[in-house]
C-alpha cells in the first residue's frame, strides 16, 4: 500500500477488524468493513468529479458519517480535506471556501441553500440520492501515493486581525498527534466514544475521533448536544469515553437525572477549551469518573499539554505536562529560557505553516518552534501553568473568540465611533464577551440595535452578550487599546 496517510486507515482497519463496529449514528450503524465499502466509493465519485491530489475538498453540515467518509475519501485520492465551522456567519463561510479554493463541498441537508448560492464548482448533497449514485460506483482501492509530508487538512481558526486563517496539518502532523494521544490517553480498541461535540473542531477530529478509529473503538456521532440524551447514551450503548468542554460537563452533571443514571461503562472524560472547574471534577470524582485535561491549539494538531486525572486536583489551574512526542520551552523576551515567558511548541504534531500567508507563517513559526503567544510557568515537576493568554483571546464554551474580529464588525456599524470587546465570566460559558462603544458624535443607538446588527455577520457564539457605552476608550500613546484598565473597568459581570 503506498498510501501512508490517513486515507488509508480505513482499509487497514477493515483487514484487521472488518466486522467491528466503526460508526454509531441514530439508527444507521457502520462496521469498518461498511465504512471502507462507502469511503472508496466516495473516493471513486469525487475523482469523478475532477478531485485530485492536493486538491481541495470541502465539508459543511454537523457531526455524520458522511463527515468521516469525505475526510477518508480525500484520503483516499491525496486531497486535503476543509471541514467548516457550521456555526460561522455567510460572510465567514465564504471566506474559507474562497481562501481554501475547494473544488468540491460536501454539505449535509440543513445547508443545500447556502450550497446553492456559494462559488464552489461542484457540490455534493449526503442524502439518500448520493447513497444511490454510490451503490452503483466501484469499491476497487485507490492506491494513490501519499506520504506524511503531504496535506491532509486546512483547519480555519479564527483570526486576530479580522479574517480566520488556514492552518495547514499534514498526515504526519494527524498521525504523531494521535499517537501521542494513544500513548498518553490510553484509548483502548473495545471504547465506546461519545461525540457530541462538532468534528470542525480539532479536538473533537483530532484528539478523539482519529484515535479512536486508530484503536479500532466505535464512534456515536451525536449532530447537537443535549445533558438528557448523553445520559441516556451513556447508559444504553455503554459509553467509555466522551470529549467534551466544560460547559457540556457541566449541563451533564445538572440534569435531573445525573444521580440515578449508571455511569459505569465511562473510564475517561476528555475535556479542552478551558479549565475544569474544581467542584465540577469532584462531582465526577465522586461517581469514580475522572478528567483528562488537555492544552493545546490548531496549529499544533492540536495536543501540547495534557494534564491526567490524579493530577487534576494536585495541580489545579495547570495544563499539564507537554505530550510524550511533542516538546515545548518557555522564554523571555529574548528568546532565552525562563521561569516564565511565552511558551514555544516544536514536534511532528506541529503545523507547516498558514495556508498562503507566507508572513504570518514566518512569524508564527521560529527554527521549527510555534509561537503560541501564552505566557506560562512550570513548577519542579515539570507541570506547565498557561498565566496568560495572547492577544486578549476570548474561550467561551470551548470556542476561540478573537476580540479585533468583533471590533473589526462593530466598527462597520455607523453609530460606533469607538469599541472594545473583553471577556467576562460567565457561569454557564466560562466566560463570553462583552462590548464597550462609543457612540459616534450625534449618533443615537441603543445596545440591542448595535448587537442585532451584528447578526449574520458573525457567528452567533462571537455576538457579544451584553455592551455597555463610555464616553471614550484608554489608549496608549500609540493610540492602542489599554484592555487590562478596560477590563478592570468595564468588565464585572453586573
């Protein structure tokens, strides 16, 4: 086989276990045998339809199988796979598409009208009418060359100037993340994984579904989240592990029927975005279920740290210690090491650079170490604490919010003559952002008709939740925005 990209796990996992469960979606159940009979079929249509290697090919729609079966089907013919945020704005899509320059969308039902309107050559509905088109292609492999030096994924994360930015992951880059995950998360072959959180999110992708199907476990795709359904899977599929963001953890625990629901069958919870909470650890502790925190981002793959469940309490607030392939430093200014300083991340997980931004590639990425702009310490044991976060990045829910592509939007509205955006806590969230404007000279506007004006530009989880007005903004001599005196200022939660 000279496919050694991730295109081929599917074949390699129905020679070995063909019959085993690969995929659990309500009714629908897929063994690996079944899901490398569609996948290669997929393949064989997509290659019809002019897709080859290096090109790129688009998916938009929530978790499903047919999300799994176009990133194995890129694969499959060395494309690199684009998976869209569903939750982002029209403008925002388009800008992914454009910027990628998919050839091909692959999009579920909910999004057949944006589909139809956008500039992608060539689209393909999952649906019954594709099943149909693929029972009649050929399941013969598509032993395309591919190597870990090739593409596999462009992952969009949001952009601190305003526009996100691809980040370009390799096979090698998948492969070394999953198999730091394997190595330090002890995935087993016979788990049960619960995914209810969206796949266009690398951690949910990368640090739980690849390893899982790596190990042969079963994968229940769930397309929302809800407390009630998760326990009810839990129960009735036996459920061992599940990823999730605080906040899904925390609505979990809250349901009505938590105390009663038996919780047996899960070993492992995998958490990232943000910190656990302490009370919410012990009330999982206390039902014999313990957290795997990691740290981490896109452009690593996105595993750096993982904090494991012993050490959840011991060492509360820290990311862990870095993964077992992946080295990190801390440095000064200087770029000497230090106590504390920014943290640089160097190993086979670490991106190639941001897709055709050659600049911010250069910048990001130092003699092979990624800049990630979080200030962090480590203590004797080597246990890494994040103390500060770059570029006022705002976590809400486990989504990154960067406060200059809200600003950038507000600024578009005629009342705003000035504006901020800073996060505040939020019990449910974590925390979730917050506006401060100045009104333009003359301008009338209230809160609402500044926030409703946002809607449709941004995605919603990007809207701020409350705004606030001010006569005007500290700046520096600069003219930049002092967001530590804003923040302090303007950012209790009253």
């Amino acid at each position: 086989m000279r496919n050694h990209g991730i295109g081929s796990w599917t074949a390699r996992r129905a020679r070995r276990t063909p019959d085993r469960p690969a995929v659990v979606y309500g009714h629908v159940q897929l063994t690996y045998g079944q899901l490398h009979d569609r996948t290669t079929r997929l393949a064989h249509h997509l290659r019809g339809l002019g897709v080859r290697p290096g090109d790129r090919v688009a998916y938009l729609g929530p978790n499903h199988p047919s999300f799994l079966e176009t990133l194995f089907a890129a694969g499959h013919l060395g494309a690199v796979f684009v998976p869209l945020n569903t939750r982002l704005a029209e403008p925002e899509l388009r800008h992914c598409l454009a910027d990628s320059g998919a050839s091909v969308l692959v999009h579920t039902a909910a999004f057949e009208a944006f589909a139809g309107s956008c500039d992608v050559p060539r689209r393909v509905a999952a649906g019954a009418a594709l099943d149909e088109r693929l029972a009649a292609l050929p399941a013969t492999p598509l032993d395309v060359p591919v190597t870990h030096a090739d593409i596999a994924i462009i992952m969009y994360t949001s952009g601190t100037t305003g526009r996100a930015k691809g980040a370009v992951l390799t096979h090698g880059n998948l492969i070394w993340n999953s198999v730091n995950t394997l190595v330090d998360g002890e995935f087993s072959a016979g788990d049960v994984t619960l995914l209810s959180a969206p796949l266009f999110h690398t951690a949910a992708l990368n640090m739980t579904c690849l390893p899982t199907v790596l190990k042969g476990g079963t994968l229940v795709l769930e397309d929302s989240f809800s407390p009630t359904r998760t326990l009810d899977l839990i129960e009735r599929l036996r459920v061992t592990v599940m990823f999730g963001v605080p906040a899904m953890f925390q609505q979990v625990a809250a349901a009505a029927g938590f105390a009663d629901a038996d919780l047996s069958s899960v070993r492992m919870l995998l958490c990232g975005g943000a910190p656990v909470p302490e009370a919410l650890i012990r009330t999982y502790q206390e039902r014999g279920i313990g957290f795997l925190q990691g740290y981490g981002m896109t452009e690593a793959s996105p595993g750096v740290c993982l904090l494991d469940a012993d050490h959840a309490l011991g060492k509360p607030g820290s990311a862990g210690l870095p993964h077992f392939f992946t080295d990190i430093r801390i440095v000064d200014p200087a770029g000497d090491d230090a106590a504390r300083g920014e943290l640089l991340v160097e190993g086979p997980n670490v991106m190639r650079g941001y897709w055709n931004l050659p600049e911010e590639t250069a910048t990001a990425l130092q003699d092979g170490w990624f800049r990630t702009g979080d200030i962090a310490a480590a203590d004797e044991d080597g246990y890494v604490t994040i103390v500060d976060r770059a570029k006022d990045m705002i976590i809400s829910g486990g989504e990154n919010i960067y406060p200059a592509e809200v600003e950038k939007a507000l600024h578009e509205h005629p009342a705003v003559d000035d504006c901020a955006v800073i996060g505040i806590p939020d019990e449910k969230w974590g925390e979730v952002p917050r506006a401060v404007v100045v009104l333009a000279p003359g301008a009338e506007a209230t809160a609402e008709d500044i926030l409703v004006f946002l809607d449709g530009r941004l995605a919603r989880y990007k809207i701020p939740k409350s705004l606030v007005f001010t006569d005007a903004l500290p700046r520096s001599g600069a003219g930049k925005l002092l967001k530590p005196h804003i923040r302090r200022t303007y950012g209790t939660t009253s």
